[in-house]
C-alpha cells in the first residue's frame, strides 16, 4: 500500500496520542503491576494499552513501506517523521 508522508505524520501521530493516554492512566490508577486494577479500570487500562499497541505497529509498517517504496532507509523516515512532529518540518 502506497503511503504519503502526511500518512506517516498522522499515524505517528495517532500512537504518541494513545501513548499518551496510557501514561495518564497508568498515573491515575498506578502501575498494574503494582495495584491490581479491578473492574472498569481494568477494562479501561488494557484497551487504552491495546489501541497504542495496534496504531504503533501500524505507524511502523506504514514508515517501512514508505522506506522501502521510496528507496531510503527506514532511520531516515523515522527521523523526518520525527522532525514533523516537532515542528521541524521535513525535506521533500
């Protein structure tokens, strides 16, 4: 599947949000480890974990074919990805 640059912005994106949604909740419920979460907390927790899981490995398959369909590698996509984000900008 063919991506654009946009694409990966956006998906990197989506998974930095729902990490960071993890981490807000592991900072309201405490590590799960540590305390067992019970009942909707649970539930919560997992999905929230699940989401960042899923839009991370999706940001990293849609960079390794981005990578591979333009002929660079995929350090160098990563970090333009990377500079976007921060407000860099990336190079064309």
């Amino acid at each position: 599947m063919a991506h654009t640059f946009e694409e990966l912005v956006q998906k990197q994106r989506a998974a930095k949000a729902a990490q960071s949604t993890v981490d807000d909740l592991r900072d309201a419920y405490g590590p799960p480890a540590g305390q067992r979460m019970k009942g909707a907390r649970t539930g919560t927790y997992e999905t929230a974990v699940r989401a960042w899981r899923d839009l991370a490995r999706d940001a990293r398959t849609a960079v390794s074919e981005y990578a591979r369909e333009t002929g660079r590698s995929r350090t160098e996509v990563e970090a333009e990805v990377e500079r976007a984000l921060t407000g860099a900008g990336h190079e064309s």
